[in-house]
C-alpha cells in the first residue's frame, strides 16, 4: 500500500484501471481486474502483490467503534445445571 499511495499522483492518469504492485515495483497499468491478476501470477507465483482499481480516493470496507460482545442465549446444558 505504501508504493500505491507513494506513486497515486502518477497512477491517476490511469485512473479507473488496475495496477499491479510488487514491493517498490509498479507492474504494469490494465483495463481489467483479471488481466491484472493474471499477470501478478504470471511474474510473481505465490509472492505477495497488490492488485488495486487506480482511484482518487479509498473506499472503507469496514468500520466500528463501538463493539458489543455477542449475547448468547444459555445453552441447554447451563439451563439444566441452574434447575
């Protein structure tokens, strides 16, 4: 992500398309998803790689402040014990 981010002013030119990233490296700029894979696999295997969609801006897939442990109904062995 570091070398995205670093290189994003240059990227967006292609805005839109895919880029494949490998360690300091910029693969290569394509129109789609699957060709953007294709080649990370094809150079890199099993070695880690980023395939991202050039964009302005970064979508957050998730966020939460505020965690509340799951309540779990009592199991029936627990109801049993109580009685």
């Amino acid at each position: 992500m570091e070398t995205y981010r670093r290189k994003l002013p240059e990227l967006l030119a292609d805005k839109g398309k895919f880029v494949v990233i490998h360690e300091d490296e910029v693969a290569g700029v394509f129109d789609g998803y699957e060709d953007a894979l294709t080649v990370g696999y094809d150079r890199y295997g099993s070695a880690a790689f980023l395939v991202r969609k050039i964009s302005e801006t970064e979508r957050t897939l998730y966020t939460s402040r505020r965690l509340q442990p799951c309540r779990l109904p009592p199991s029936p062995s627990a109801s049993k014990e109580q009685s």
